[in-house]
C-alpha cells in the first residue's frame, strides 16, 4: 500500500493549518494594498519562504531521520529548479496582456491558490496510481527521459500566448471587458457580469501551471514514494515562486544554460525510475546530482551567458498577436 510513513492525520491538518495560515497573512496583511513589489521585499519574501522550507526539512530530519529529510530537500530543490520555468512563462503573460506591475502579485497569489489544490490533486492521482500499478512507475520514468531530452534539445520553454487554446476557447465563451477595471477579476455593468482581462490572465496562469506540473510531480516521484514528502516539498517551492518571480524577472536574461540543467536533472531521475527495480540510487547521490547540474548550470550561465533567455522572451512577445487590451473601452459580450 502507498501510504506516508510520516504523514499522520494530525500532522496533515496540521500542515494545511500553517499554510492556510500564511497565505491569510500575505494577502490579508503583508499585500492588503496593491503596490508593485521592488526588489528589496521580493528578496525577504523569498528568504522567508526558503527559510520556512528549510526549518521544516530540519524538523523531518530531527525527527524522522536522514532518509526522510533528504529525500525532502532532494525534491525541494528539484521543485524549485522547475519552477524558473514558470516565472518564464508569467514574463511573457504578464507583457503579452501588459498587465500593470502592481497587480502581479495578486495574480500570482490567486494563482498559487488554486496550483496548491490542483497539485495536491496530481499527487493524490499519482500516488494512488503508483500503489496498485507499480508499472506506472516506468511509465513516469519514460516520460521525464522524453521530457529532459526535449528540454536540451528545445533550450528550453518555447511560449506562444496567442496560440494555446485556453485563451481562444475563453474569449469566446465568457463576454469580457476591453481593458482592466483595478483589481478586479469580474465586474458588474449594464446589468451584467463580465470577466475582466486580469482574471484572463489569471486562467493562463493556471493553465500554465497544470502543465508543468505534468512534469514536476512525477520528478518528485523519482525521488520519493512518500505522499507526505511528495505534497509538502513541491507546495513550499510552491509558496516561494510568487517572490522569486519578482527577485528574478528582471535577471532572467542571465540563465541561459539553466534549461540544459533542468533537462539533464528531469532525465537523470527519469532513469532512475527506470532502473530502480535493479539499480537502487541512494538519495545522498540523487540529491549531489541534482545540486552538482544545477549549481553548474546556473554557475555557466552567470560566467558565460549572453542574452539568449532575454531575447526568446522578447521574441514570444513580438509574436504574439496585437488584440490584447491596451485602451479603455466598453465590455465585449
């Protein structure tokens, strides 16, 4: 039987308590007001939430040994890596539909919220999978093989807004205002409601996120079988990408050989998925990979790098096609 070693009930209500609990306090006090987020909070937003993340890794240390507690940090660091991916991607919503700076990080928040539920969903998916066809397995480990080799050879994350159908399907079901009304997501005029193009953005945003979690929670499973460990590493890099979007944005440009790093990492615990039922690789291991690719690949790109990450965003935004909201005008139905 699939079940967490570690993850009593109490200890499950517990977690989602902490969490809930946090994010009342982001939006209800620490953003009550919607402002554009320099980079001085950004950076002791993402300092809280990695210190949140580590304080958390030491206390299943402490108290439920070393395997568990690398076994958390290996798919923490895994999880964070991935999510450089997502704040590429929110670059290019965010400019495509010019969405004012200050309401980003309400987006964002919104966001998260609902990635939290649908990730959680994935993970109880998966790990209901994983406990009655072990099989299954393999097949996450094909995937993420594919997915890394894609990754290298692609550079990356190709975006194209105008293109992805949730957009297209989205206009032409649900009437929508021309331009933003604040910070609203549906407003009421002439008798009716309408979205506004911020909760648009808000469904790219979500969409976005079920598609890499495609990804990312079956590399978690490569790393461990433990639903509790599962859930909590990627739902605290979770938390942390809203700050890390607005620490990093700006530096994007920077990490030109991250991708070639995220590929290798996806492919190396893809094979180990593979190989696991003849090949057991001790998580001390896993975990050295992980940071070895990545720490060089972020290192390479700080030395080396040039403007290629920069460039692709700019191009997906050349791309993209001319009728997003600009000008104040009436609501389309």
């Amino acid at each position: 039987m699939f079940e967490s070693a570690i993850g009593t009930p109490l200890l499950w209500s517990a977690f989602f308590v902490v969490i809930l609990v946090m994010l009342a306090l982001d939006l209800g006090v620490f953003h009550r007001h919607e402002h554009v987020v320099r980079t001085r909070e950004a950076a002791l937003w993402t300092a809280v939430w990695i210190g949140l993340s580590l304080l958390f890794n030491a206390w299943i240390w402490w108290q439920y040994g070393s395997q568990p507690g690398l076994e958390f940090l290996t798919g923490y660091v895994i999880e964070k890596s991935l999510s450089v991916d997502n704040i590429f991607v929110f670059i290019v919503i965010f400019q495509y539909f010019r969405v004012p700076e200050k309401y980003h990080h309400r987006v964002l928040f919104w966001g998260i919220l609902g990635a939290l539920l649908m990730r959680g969903i994935f993970i109880g998916i998966g790990a209901a999978l994983i406990s009655r066809f072990e099989w299954v397995l393999y097949i996450f480990g094909a995937f993420l093989v594919y997915t890394g080799i894609k990754v290298i050879k692609n550079k990356g994350t190709e975006i194209h807004p105008e293109d992805n159908p949730v957009l297209g399907f989205f206009r032409r079901v649900v009437p929508l205002t021309n331009d933003y009304r604040g910070k609203h997501f549906v407003v009421h005029e002439a008798g009716r409601w309408f979205a506004t193009p911020l909760l648009l953005v808000l469904v790219m945003v979500e969409a976005t996120d079920v598609v890499f979690a495609v990804d990312s929670i079956p590399a978690i499973f490569g790393v461990t079988r433990d639903p509790f460990i599962v859930f909590t590493s990627n739902i605290f890099a979770i938390l942390g990408l809203r700050a890390l979007y607005f620490l990093l944005a700006d530096l994007m440009g920077r990490f030109e050989y991250l991708p070639y790093g995220l590929g290798l990492v996806l492919t190396f615990i893809g094979a180990k998925m593979l190989v696991h039922h003849w090949v057991e690789i001790p998580i001390e291991v896993s975990l050295a990979v992980v940071v070895l690719v990545l720490g060089g690949s972020i290192a390479a790109s700080l030395l080396f790098g040039g403007k290629e990450t920069e460039e692709l965003v700019e191009e997906a935004i050349e791309a993209a096609a001319p009728d997003h909201p600009t000008e104040p005008g009436p609501p389309r139905s």
